[in-house]
C-alpha cells in the first residue's frame, strides 16, 4: 500500500466563503438609506406631497418599510452609519448656510426676539407635556425644533441629550408635518392680515419652524418680505450653537445629581459647524472665490446626507409606539405652535 503524500495542488478545494464582507455590508446599508432618500426625492415631487418635503416623504417611507418588511439586520451596520456619521456631517455642512456677519450686522434686533422664541417653545412644550403626561423625551425634541430650526436642531440635541434613535426619528417627522401645515396656513392667512411684508416676513421667520418652511411661506411676500424672513430665521439657526451647549451644562449637572458615572460626550460636530458658518461667511466668495453652483452642489449634498440619516432613524420607528408614544406630543407641540405664532404676531 503506498504511503504516498497527497500534495497540495491535489488537495479538495476550500469551499467559498459565501458571508458577505463587512466592508460589503456597510457599502449595502449606506445604499440602501440612499435609495430610500432617492424614492422619498420622487415621491415629494408628486403633488400633494410636494409640500411635505423630501425629509418627511423618506422618513414616512422608512417606517412603511420597518413594518412591512422588518428591519433590514443584515446592512445594519451601514444603516447606522448613515443614522449617526452621514448625520453629523450634515449638522456640520448645515453651518454654511449661516451667515454670521448678516446677522450680527442686521439681525442683533431679531437675535433677542429669537431667544425668547425658543424659550418660550421648549418651556411651553415641556409645561404641556408634563400635563399631558407625555413622553418628555419626545417632547422636549419638539420643543427645540419648534423654537430653533426643526430637523436640524433635533439632530444637533439629540446626541447630547442621549435620545434614542427611534424618538429622535418620531420627532423628525412630527416636526416636518406640522412645520409644512403651519407655512401653507400662514400663505392662506397672510392676505387678511393687516401686516406689511416686511413684519409678515419677521412674522414668519420668527415662527415657524424649519428654513423651508420660512421660505415657503414668505416667498409670496415678494423679495424684501423673504429676506427679513430668512434672516429672522438665520438668528435662530446662530443660538443653535449656545444652546447645546446650555443642555451639556444641564445634563451634566442631572447627572451630578443622581450621582452617575455616564459621561456626555461632546459634540464635536458643533465645532465643524462653527468651522463652516465661519468659511460660509467669510472665506468662500471672499477671499476663496466659490461659484454659486458649487455652493448649490454643497447644500444639495446636505439635504441627502441628511436624509439618508433620517431614513436610518425611521427604520428604528414600531407604528405601535407611535400610537402609543407620539400622540400627546403632538398635541403639547401643536398647541405651542398655536401659542407661538399668536405671540410672534403682536412682537414682528
């Protein structure tokens, strides 16, 4: 009997390792927020939905998926990709479109009113959701995206305020809907208003709740009416930055308190913003000269990025807790916005 070596080359082949790559996984996910973010882009070009926005259409989309199909487990760790660092990076490119110097040199009157915008909605919201026995967290995430800049200022205190994902995303939503609602009222409202276009234009800015929605409904005040709206609104997008830093003092102090060991991790996005905003208002067109096509491109890129994000975020949302969790913050934030408007009317 020959005792011969069988050599390698005649050896039984290895089977091929059919388990897709962890790098393949996270290409997948990223993919798959974005091709969500594309059917939301389509679906807010239909008419009805046109008003809603590409933001809210994702997000809705997202959710319709989770409960259909489940949550997708094999791509999550692209998903949370998108969810968590696509998320940042938009919060971070968002600061070009603050323009430091048009609202320290123009807008220091409308900062003042714009503070006490935001104190007004995140005190009221949270006073109402205590009554109503509400879901604080949810709750006080539409405070601040009611007083500042709706979706981003979620986005930017969700992270330091520890909010889970599935609430962050229920807050997105609520506060794209409503803000949407709200800006097609004041367009139908506006000419039985005995307001000029410039106050209606602070009026607006001052009130609601993201850009968009400033925009859309100061647009049909004509120019002089748009660009005091966006500016008032501007003023609310630059106490962004001191206000996460107010809700770092206070978290850290909550924890102090109960004598716990959890640490709140910086936002060091809030620094890539400031970065931005400052580039944004006084380098690029300045001394870099930028075309205005490249600036679209950027703010383009922004509005997917953050997308994407919030698609991962929908994909965490059960329509179960919805029901259970959303309904009296939607009713604290809607009754706030109600409140804000009547008091931002008498102070544009």
């Amino acid at each position: 009997m020959s005792n011969a070596r069988v050599s390698p080359s005649q050896k039984e082949p290895a089977k091929p390792d059919n388990k897709p790559s962890t790098y393949g996984v996270w290409i997948g996910g990223v993919a798959f927020t974005f091709l969500i973010a594309l059917l939301g882009f389509l679906l807010a070009k239909v008419p009805g939905f046109d008003h809603v926005g590409q933001l809210a259409c994702a997000i809705i989309i997202a959710v319709v998926y989770r409960q259909i199909f489940g949550y997708p487990e094999a791509i999550r760790s692209g998903i949370q990709f998108s969810s968590k660092k696509l998320l940042r990076l938009a919060i971070i490119l968002y600061g070009l479109k603050l323009n430091i110097d048009t609202v320290l040199h123009d807008g220091l009157g409308l900062i003042v009113r714009d503070a006490g915008v935001i104190t007004f909605a995140i005190l009221v919201t949270i006073g109402l959701a205590k009554l109503f026995k509400a879901d604080k967290h949810i709750s006080l995430l539409l405070g601040v995206g009611t007083g500042v800049c709706g979706a981003a200022a979620i986005a930017a205190i969700a992270p330091i305020v520890k909010s889970k994902d599935e609430d962050t995303a229920i807050g997105v939503g609520i506060i794209a809907l409503m803000g949407t609602i709200f800006a097609i009222g004041y367009t139908i409202v506006r000419p039985f208003l005995p307001l000029s276009a410039v106050d209606y234009g602070i009026w607006s800015g001052i009130s609601l709740h993201e850009i968009a929605h400033v925009a859309l409904a100061a647009a049909p005040a004509g120019q002089d009416g748009l660009a005091i709206a966006l500016l008032a609104k501007l003023g609310r997008v630059f106490l962004l930055v001191p206000l996460c830093f107010i809700f770092m003092y206070l978290m850290k102090r909550q924890s102090g308190s109960h004598q716990s060991d959890a640490t709140i991790e910086f936002p060091w996005f809030l620094i890539g913003f400031i970065i931005m905003s400052i580039l944004g208002s006084y380098v690029l067109g300045h001394s870099i000269p930028v075309s205005l096509g490249v600036l679209n491109f950027i703010a383009d890129g922004t509005t997917w990025c953050l997308t994407a994000a919030m698609v991962g975020l929908g994909l965490n949302v059960s329509l179960r807790d919805l029901r259970t969790k959303a309904l009296k913050p939607l009713c604290a934030m809607t009754i706030t916005s109600i409140c804000l408007s009547v008091l931002a009317y008498f102070i544009a």
